[in-house]
C-alpha cells in the first residue's frame, strides 16, 4: 500500500461483515487457523521461503546445466533434439521438481 494513502479505520457494518465471515470459516474450517497460523518458528508453509535468496552454487549449477543441455541439443540432428526436449520437459522436469519439493518439506 502506499504510504501517502490514508487507511480509514473499519465502520461498525464492516466490522459485523468481517466478524460474520470469520465465524462461518471457523465453523466451515476449524483447522484453517492453526493451517494459516503455521507452528511456532515456521511461518504459513506457502509462504516461508517467499523471498529467501537463492544460493550461488545453485545459481551457477542450473546455469551450467542449462548450457550443457543447450549444447546437447546443438549436436544432436533435428529428430532426435526434438525427442530429447519432449522427453526431458515432460518427464525429467517433473521428476526433479518433485524431488526437490519433497527434499525440502514442500511435499
């Protein structure tokens, strides 16, 4: 939000609406809390590593595969490059997100 915009404080009908919607995601939802709450030291899971900064190492090792894989490709004749890009987009892509997701506790 802007820091030149006035932020007007809730009148008694927001207040209602808001207090209305609350009550009927508790009953809906009665984990919802503790699930955006998250537990003690580890913020909302979706959003803990929101902004975290990537490490160099990684930086340079996926530049480094990305300039292998491109110059595999180079070499490779047209059919072939084509198979090799269809079948590294659709199965190996997947595979190492997977894995990567469930080695840091995303999964």
């Amino acid at each position: 939000m802007s820091e030149d915009r006035q932020v007007r404080p809730l009148d008694e009908r927001e207040r209602r609406i808001l207090d209305e919607i609350a009550r009927v995601t508790r009953r809906d939802d009665p984990d919802l809390h503790r699930l955006m709450d998250g537990t003690e030291g580890i913020v909302h899971p979706p959003a803990r590593c929101t902004g975290t900064r990537v490490p160099w190492r990684v930086v340079l090792a996926v530049m480094l595969l990305a300039v292998l894989y491109a110059a595999v490709l180079v070499l490779l004749p047209t059919n072939l490059a084509v198979a090799v890009v269809i079948g590294v987009q659709l199965v190996l892509v997947p595979i190492g997100c997977l894995l990567w997701g469930r080695r840091h506790g995303e999964l």
